[in-house]
C-alpha cells in the first residue's frame, strides 16, 4: 500500500485497481491511535470529512514519512505533534492533532 499527496488530496493506492483519495479542504480532523500488530505495533492517523467519509493511513505504509514532513505545509498543526503521535500507547485514546468547527 501506497500514501501518495500533494497541495490538493491525498491518494493511497491499496492495489493496481483500488485508490482511495480525499480532498484536503473537505477535512475537518485529523486524530491519531496506535495498535498492537505482529511484532510490534502500528501507528495511524485518520482523516475526516464533515460528510462524515475517513481514510486512514499507518505508518506501514510506504510514503508515510513523508506525509508526516508536509502535512505542516497543508495544515496549522502545533508543534511537537510529530513526538506526540510516536508517544501515543497501543490501544489507548485517539489524539486529535486537527479540528476545524463545522456548521451544523
């Protein structure tokens, strides 16, 4: 599986017929959780729209560390939410690194 983004969405490539993608404008949180997986855990961060569509991406994932280095160009996250996702503990709380208010 592949993460693939850029200024407009994010793409992954699950296998050479199925891709999901997500326009960045249409997401209004970001939030994180880890897992324990064989052999060791594996980390995630979900994307959700107001529509209330997600797409979640792990960092077994190629094309992961590269989403983290720019999703601070796409956008305002605090600084540090980087250690903050890595300090998250296997099967606890999700972490919300993004949220925007939406109109009900």
């Amino acid at each position: 599986m592949d993460i693939a983004f850029d200024e407009q969405e994010l793409a992954v490539k699950y296998d050479e017929d199925i891709d999901d993608t997500l326009s960045w404008e249409k997401v209004i949180r970001i939030s994180g959780y880890k897992v324990y997986a064989y052999p060791g855990e594996a980390t995630f961060l979900v994307f959700e729209t107001a529509d209330g569509d997600t797409l979640e991406v792990s960092d077994e994932m190629s094309g992961w560390l590269e989403l983290l280095g720019g999703l601070h160009n796409i956008f305002k996250l605090n600084p540090g939410w980087e250690e903050e996702l890595a300090d998250i503990e296997p099967g606890g709380e999700d972490v919300v690194f993004y949220a925007t208010r939406t109109a009900d």
